[in-house]
C-alpha cells in the first residue's frame, strides 16, 4: 500500500507556510475534518500542556492520516520513548520542548529516525502504510523522509546555540517558543519587545544557513505575527481549540447581546398595529363594493 505523504512537510519544502490547529481538550476523530474545514494545515496535538492520554492521542493521528492533515505531537521535554511510540501509531511529526543544545537536538534526531539515518526501531507494519508496508529497508528509508522532526528554541542558551541546532541533520524546524523564551528573557508576554524581535533574527539567520525552517509559537497579535511572519517564520502555531471556541463562542454571545430586545408591550403595540392595518384595508374593500367615494 502507499504511503500516506505528510502535505505540511511537502508543503514547507516548497517554500511555504503550514498553520496547526492546536488539540488541547478536543478527543475525537472529527478533529482533523475540523482543522482542514477551519483552514489549518496540520494537527499540533499538545501532550506538554494537554491531559491527553497516548491512546487518545494515537486515535487522532490515525483518523488523520487518510483526512490530508498530517498530526504533529508535542510531547514532554526528553518524554522519546512517547515520542516514538505516538509515531509508531500514525504521528507524522514530533515536537520536542526546551531543547538548548546540539547534543539534545542529535539525540532526538536519532530517536525519531530509522537507520542509518538515526536508531529508531522497527514496531512492526504502521498505520502510515495502511498496515501494508514494503519490504522493511524501503519502508524505513521512506518514513524517514515524511517525519517531520521540531525542536522548540525556549531560552537564552538556547538561542546562542542556534546555530549549532540548525546544523544537526534530521532536525527540520527551530520553534521560537515565545511565551516560555520572553519569561527566560525577563519580559513575560512582552511579543513585540526588541530581546525576543533580535531572538527571531538570530534563530532565523541559523535556519537559513542551514536550510531549516523557522517556526513561530505562542504569537497571538496581528501586528506581531505580521512581523515575525515578514521576518521567515513558516512553521505557525495558531492557537488551541479552547482559544478557538472561546474567541467565537464570544464574539457570536457579544453580538446577539448587542441587539435590541422587544418586550411584551412593544409586541402588543406591534400586533395591534397591525390588527388595524387589516381592519382599514376590510373597510376599504366594503367601500369599493358599494362604488361609494370615501369621504
């Protein structure tokens, strides 16, 4: 059977900009339908934060594989084990937090890929085939080539590192994680302060020597998604489905509460307006049969 192509990775190859759909409370399989219905790219299921369990994660990330909404899982600073099982289970990416060196980063990039590329081991035929592979040394060469491979940038050290980061061979995005990378800095939340805008740069100079992909996390104004957006980040969080719900579930309650509210007396005054209406229009008809000229 072929193999299930992951379109965000593909779609980053060709110089694009892949947006996920962030799964924090949400557990069925709709959930990659409602990520492709709202616009988004790619599934980033949130195993740091989130109570999701590797069971429910790993029915996600089946149900997305045939959807074309390849899931990407972030799972818990050096949690690898997890990390390969969920791949091993229909994951076609893995997101790993606080990641401050190029020995971590090494370390990952061999855990999630099959040799020679890395030391990930065989689980026997995934669900990324349809349970059908080829020929194990064929499979394995091409799994590889469609795990996409994310390490998050979250501190001082690790932007100073960068460099050295972008450099290892299977990592394929740097994620600024802003939120955690602001607090490290000494200016929790402050998106468009100078000291995360020079972060950005310095990680994004590292992505482009090395032909790694800039990722954006955690940035929720427009003003500064434009400006790290125009300054190469490709790799886009967009928010999580609690924030999804809330901000529309908000703005529809705002509106509805928005509008003028007709109480009984002016219900009353409008059915009796229009009672009258319809006698004069009956009283009229009468006097058009008596050929009688109102007066």
């Amino acid at each position: 059977m072929a193999i299930v192509q992951n379109t965000a990775k593909r779609k980053l190859a060709e110089g694009g900009i892949v947006l996920g759909f962030g799964v924090h409370h949400l557990r069925t399989s709709a959930v990659p339908m409602l990520a492709a219905a709202g616009g988004h790219d790619f599934l980033f299921i949130d195993m740091e934060h989130g109570a999701a369990s590797v069971q429910e994660a790993t029915q996600i990330c089946i149900a997305a594989l045939p959807a074309g909404v390849p899931a990407i899982v972030r799972v818990c600073a050096g949690a690898l084990d997890e990390a390969t099982r969920l791949l091993d289970n229909g994951a076609l990416g893995i997101v790993v937090p606080h990641v401050d060196t190029a020995k971590q980063a090494q370390r990952i990039a061999d855990a999630f890929h099959y040799p020679p590329a890395g030391t990930r081991s065989w689980g026997g035929p995934p669900p990324i085939y349809g349970y059908m592979p080829p020929h194990v040394a064929e499979a394995q060469k091409a799994v590889n080539n469609e795990i996409l491979t994310v390490v998050m940038i979250e501190s001082p050290e690790a932007v100073e590192n960068a460099s050295d980061i972008a450099a290892v061979d299977g990592i394929d995005v740097l994620l600024i994680g802003s939120f955690d990378l602001t607090s490290a800095l000494g200016i929790a939340g402050q998106m468009g302060h100078r000291k995360l805008i020079e972060a950005y740069e310095e990680v994004g100079k590292a992505c482009a020597k090395h032909g790694k992909v800039l990722g954006m996390g955690g940035i929720n104004g427009d003003e500064d998604s434009k400006r790290y957006i125009g300054m190469g980040s490709r790799f886009i969080t967009t928010g999580s489905d609690h924030s999804y719900v809330v901000a529309g579930s908000l703005a529809r309650a705002t509106f509805l509460r928005g509008l003028a509210v007709g109480g009984v007396g002016e219900v009353a005054k409008s059915e009796a307006v229009k009672s009258k209406k319809k006698a004069g229009k009956k009283k009229a008809g009468k006097i058009k049969d008596l050929d009688v000229a109102p007066e």
